[in-house]
DNA sequence: ATTAATCCAGTTTTT
DNA sequence: CTGGATTAAT
C-alpha cells in the first residue's frame, strides 16, 4: 500500500502526529494518501475506533473504509468514519435515542409561519422574506461563533438596523419552538454535538478530507474533539461551498493557528492529460493565489485537447451531446455530463433518454420528494414524537374539510385533553366540555359565534370506529368531518400497535396498511390522474395506486437494513439527498461531482449568467467561487473534455453569450 | 375565517 | 412541477 505511494504522497502519509495540513490539488491522489494515512495509523498499532474520518458525504467515506478493507479486513469496519453530521448524529443517538431530525424545508415552514405573525411591513427598509431570513440564520450559525443574530445581521446589513431586533426576535422563537416539538435542524446537530463534547469519545487521529470547505461551525465542532492529532486534507482551488459558510481562512491560517503544523504539498496529477490541467491551470490564474501551484502532468497517455462545442439553441445542444454520448466508445459509467445548476438536468435527461441512454442522477428530484414518502414519514415521525405538530398538521390537512388551521385546533385540543400528552389525548382522553381555546376575536360579529357552536358527537354514530373516538370531545369540533374522525381513529390504532413495535421494517408495514395512508394514497393518486376537464382517467389512476404501492414497498425493503426504527428515520432524513439512482451516464452538479473522477466529462450550458451565475454573485456570491467551480467541473476529467454552450434558448427567447470562463480558457478567439 | 380551486411565476449550490 | 396569490364556496 504505502509502496506503492510517490515520494511526497509518503512524506504526507507517514507524517509525525500533530497538526498535519496536507494541500492537495485536483487529482493528486488525495484519496490514495488518505487511504495510505490510515493505513499507516493502523499498522503503528493504533486501534480502528481511535480513528476518526470526517469526510463532505457519506458516499466518500464509505468508499475509503471500503479500499482500507480490501487490504485491511474487516477491523477496518471500526474506524469512525462520515460526514460531520452522520457522525455527530451518531454520537448523540447514544446520548439520547430520541432525537428526531426535520428536514430544512419543513423547519423553513415552521419558521415561516412565526415570520408571518409579525407585522414587518410599515418599516422604510424592506424587510427580508421568511425564506431569507431563514437562510440568513442558518449561514449565521454556520459561520459564526461570538456574534449574537442581531449583531452579526447589524454589521451585514446596516440598513436593516431598524428590523434587526424584530429578526433576532423571530430566531428566538424558532428556537422555542424547535424545543418544544423536539425538532433539530442539520446545525443543531453540530451545535448538540458540541454541548456534550465532554461525553464524546476520544480519537488518537482525527482526518478531514475537503477541509477548504469546513465552515466555522464544524471548526469549532473540530475544536471540541478531543484527540492526539489532526490530519487535514484540501486545496483552496476546490473551495465552493461559501454559500454555506465556508470559510477559506480555516484552511488558511492552519500554519497560524497551530504552530507545531506540518504542511505537505501533493503536487504531481495523475489524473489528466496535460491539455486538461493546462485548461483548468490557465482559469484559475485569474482568481487572486494563496500559495503558487505548479502541477507536474503524470499522465503521459497520447491526449486529445479539449473541444468546445457550440450551438445555436439550448436543447439542440442537449440532443447533440447525447448523440455523442451515444455514439462514444467511452463505458457510459466512465462518463458524466456536469453543469452548474440543477435546472440543466431535466434537458439533458430527456436528450439522453431519448437516445436510448440510461442515466444516474443523484438525490434532487428524488423518491423522497414524492409526496406519498413524505406522509409515510410523517405519520412516522408523529408516532415516534408525537410532539410532532408539523407532521400532524401535514397528515391531517389531507382529510377533507381539514386545512392547516383547524388541523391545528386539533392538535391543541388534543393535547389539551390529555393534559399535555398527545397519545394520552387520543387513548384516555378528560372529557372536557370544550378543548377548543377561545378566540379572542370574540367581539366580532355575533354570526361568526353562530358558526363556532359545537357540533354533536352523534353525527358520526355511524361510523365504525373506536368507542372511544366516538365519545371523544373532539367530536364537538364544528368544522369536524367525517374523514377527520377516522384519521383520529386510525391514528389511535396506530399507536396502540407502536407499542410493540420495534423492526423499522415491520413499522412501514403497518403505516402502509393504515386508513390514513390508504386515504392519503388514493388522494394522491386521484389528483395525479385528474386530466383537463377535472375528470379521472381510470387507468392513470390505478397506475398511479401502483406506483405509489410500489414506493411503499421500497421503503419497507429499505426499513429491513436498519435494526433501531429510530436510526431508521433519521437516516432517511440525514441521507435520503445522497441517494442516487439508476445507472449509466452520471448527470451531476458542480458541487456533487466533487471528488469523483471521469474518463469523459461534458460541461454544459456554459453561458454568461448561468455559469458563472451571476444572479448568484449579485447575491453575495463571488466571481471567483465560480471560477473554482469551473476549475473542480473541469478537473473530474480524466481523458476526455468537452466544453459546450448555446446561444439561445428557444423555450424562454432568451439570447446567451458564452461564459467568461471559455474566454480565459482560450476558446474563443 | 377557512378551505378548495384556479391561475401565474419562476427555478442555487448541500449536510 | 411547485409555491404564491387570488377568488369562490362552505
């Protein structure tokens, strides 16, 4: 293993414990020297759970344990390995089993709907959206450690001075809120892990691969580890994640802030033809340099230069390239198609299905989205937490009649009639005269009283439900429907079941037989087979109970890996993006392709304003991260580089120029 | 006041 | 295709 290492890679694999930086550029064997560090740690007698590897996603970790295995056994199973959140997660699942993880977007909505209880409007500086706000936030308590919100926002946005108690005041509540559901957003996960650093476990090493991309939150989550030496590997050229925090001083002022630290430089590429890396070396000169870079080319195989490809609108652009892809003798596993945003993906999927190309398309639009999983998970998470109020509302705005608002009432009222205690609510519930709050919008119009008087148990005496549904006080509700009442009742059996409960996989498939999702899968599929006119057509319908019968079945036989139902449903929610599908030519992002390599690499719609995207940069981003995306986009290349752009786009009658970056590559003449 | 239906705009990158 | 805004209906 270590033999097979060039000089420097050795130097840095066999590095003396400490503070160890190891600058890497694109396709220098990081991997390798990685793989080779461990392997070194292990041979010296340094136990496989004494290690620990935080990588930028689990896919890459898992791939590193993989190649130690292979030459290892299966100690190399031990060592900890994953991104900073898996393994924060796991750590505090051994704290507290409980914890339940909430997506971004669902906590967007939660914060949302505490944005919109404030009045923000009669203000002369126009106040951020929810949705900002809430992205604000979460870049705060990425990149921040000493500043309060306000004061962080105050020295931002100076003009926003008069909101800036108002915005600190909101992530106060969120905060509240968060507590009081049980929710933990990504962040607080990192945050959690560092309040209980006294309870984490120790390592002997601690390796960090893409440390450029390392925001100030996982430095500090970095800083409340404890071991005996760090390992750190990155290159600033690759540094692309600032919209999420991250912060290049880190990797910066290592020499600075640890001054025992040894630097090691991996200068010699094997990945690319010389054509490649001159392209990408040639793009990069124009970002402002840290450290000179000169890279020495190993890979002497006959090279064919790289080749723009031009084209006179959008999509003959994507059809064009998917008869190349086509008609090249390239595996279609070896070669990915890499764009800036996801909105290219779409275009090119279709070109290539076209063409009768299959293809592999990470996470994004993917079976977690899909609004059947995201029930099945709700109705999950509410019996796992049933402080859940966002997965009840989400579940019983559903039943008809129901909106978010009285699914609300509901809850509370629940809530309320077992004295604090959903599941007591439901079983054994006090038989209180009224559960509902009072509105204090009582001095209205005597006629909206009218509307709010309690309706009558025995409206619902025919249903086949619990006794204990029937005579529960919730049934007074007026706006109650009958589709309400046997959600309650099918949530009750739900929970009585749980009980019981421990297989992920046995869970599923009790959800999956329940009334609720029964329902829910038949709303679904009717919507879906709605045609114009608002009939239904019958055989889209029963296609799309299938499909939908079919997803089920998949997380079912997803369940059956995972032992604890718990780990089960945080896993879906920590991993469910990273999943990929499908086989075949790999349509990636920019920032997904990271790390990954290719035989034969098509970058696409390179135009001025998508990319580089300069709404982006308007928006706080930089020219230069965009030029470190073009450089990573072009650096996954192994042999083969296309470079392709359109004028025009036909659908929008939008005209394009071709990116600057073609320009600096020297393209265009 | 709330829900359901309908129409219109717009679409960043990730754990 | 989804979220937001607007409007009709209970």
């Amino acid at each position: 293993m270590l033999s097979s290492l060039n000089p420097e890679q050795l130097q840095a694999a066999t590095a003396p414990f400490g503070h160890t930086l190891v600058i890497a550029s694109a396709g220098t064997g990081k991997t390798s020297t990685i793989v080779a560090r461990i392997f070194h740690l292990l041979e010296r007698g340094v136990e496989p759970q004494e290690i620990l590897l935080l990588t930028f996603t689990n896919k890459a970790a898992q791939e590193m344990v993989q190649r130690i295995q292979s030459r290892f056994g299966s100690v190399a199973k031990k060592i900890e390995a994953g991104t900073f959140h898996a393994v924060s997660y796991r750590w505090l699942k051994a704290i507290d089993p409980k914890l339940v993880l909430k997506q971004p977007k669902e906590l967007k909505l939660l914060f949302k709907s505490i944005y919109e209880r404030r009045d923000l409007s009669h203000f002369e500086t126009k106040a951020f959206a929810a949705s900002t706000l809430f992205d604000l936030y979460s870049l705060y308590q990425n990149s921040q450690m000493e500043q309060s919100f306000a004061e962080w926002m105050r020295g931002k946005y100076p003009e926003h001075e008069e909101l800036v108690a108002i915005y600190e005041d909101i992530a106060l509540e969120f905060e509240e809120l968060k507590n009081e559901y049980g929710f933990l957003s990504f962040n607080d996960l990192l945050l959690k892990a560092i309040e209980y650093k006294d309870r984490l476990p120790r390592f002997v090493e601690v390796l960090v691969d893409e440390y450029q991309d390392t925001n100030n939150l996982q430095g500090r989550f970095l800083e409340a580890l404890r071991y005996k030496s760090l390992f750190c590997v990155g290159d600033y050229d690759q540094s692309i994640y600032a919209f999420n925090g991250a912060n290049i001083d880190i990797i910066a002022s290592f020499r600075h802030r640890y001054p025992d630290a040894k630097i090691y430089n991996l200068s010699k590429n094997y990945r690319s033809t010389r054509y490649i890396l001159d392209l990408a070396n040639r793009v990069i000169a124009n970002n402002e340099r840290i450290y000179p870079k000169k890279l020495e080319v190993m890979n002497q195989k006959e090279a064919v230069p790289p080749k723009l490809l031009e084209f006179l609108d959008l999509y003959e652009q994507y059809e064009q390239i998917a008869r190349r892809i086509k008609l090249s003798l390239t595996p279609k596993e070896e070669i990915a198609v890499i764009f800036r945003n996801n909105a290219s993906a779409d275009g090119i999927e279709a070109a290539l299905r076209q063409q009768g190309l299959s293809c592999k398309r990470k996470g994004s639009q993917s079976l977690f989205d899909m609004k059947e999983i995201k029930a099945l998970f709700d109705l999950l998470s509410l019996l796992l937490n049933p402080k859940d109020l966002l997965s009840f509302i989400h579940i019983f705005e559903y039943a008809k009649g129901i909106g978010a608002n009285s699914a609300k009432e509901l809850y509370e009222a629940l809530v309320r009639c077992g004295e604090g205690d959903l599941v007591k609510g439901l079983q054994e519930p006090k038989d209180l005269k009224n559960p509902f709050a009072k509105k204090e919008r009582s001095y209205q119009l005597a006629l909206f009283e009218d509307s709010m008087q309690p309706g009558s148990k025995s409206r619902f005496s025919h249903l086949d439900i619990d006794e204990r549904i029937k005579a529960h006080p919730l049934l007074t509700y007026p706006r109650m429907s009958e589709e309400a009442v046997l959600f309650l009742d099918s949530l009750l059996e739900l929970q009585r079941k749980f009980h019981r409960i421990k297989r992920p996989k046995q869970a599923v498939e009790i959800l999956r037989d329940s009334f609720i999702l029964n329902y829910i899968k038949k709303v679904l599929a009717k919507n879906r087979a709605k045609r114009k006119d608002g009939s239904i057509d019958e055989e889209q319908y029963r296609q799309g109970i299938e499909r939908i019968e079919r997803r089920f079945a998949l997380m079912g036989h997803l369940a059956g890996n995972y032992e604890d139902i718990y780990r089960f449903y945080n896993a879906m929610v920590l991993g469910s993006s990273e999943m990929s599908q499908g086989e075949g030519v790999n349509l990636l992002t920019v920032h997904a392709s990271k790390g990954l390599e290719f035989k034969e690499v098509y970058v696409v719609d390179l135009m001025e304003g998508r990319f580089p995207n300069l709404k982006l940069v308007s928006k706080g981003g930089s020219i230069e991260e965009e030029r470190r995306l073009f450089y990573v986009a072009v650096t996954r290349a192994k042999e083969l580089l296309y470079l392709s752009y359109a004028k025009y786009d036909r659908v929008k009658k939008q005209e394009f120029l071709p990116s600057r970056f073609l320009e600096e590559a020297g393209l265009l003449s």
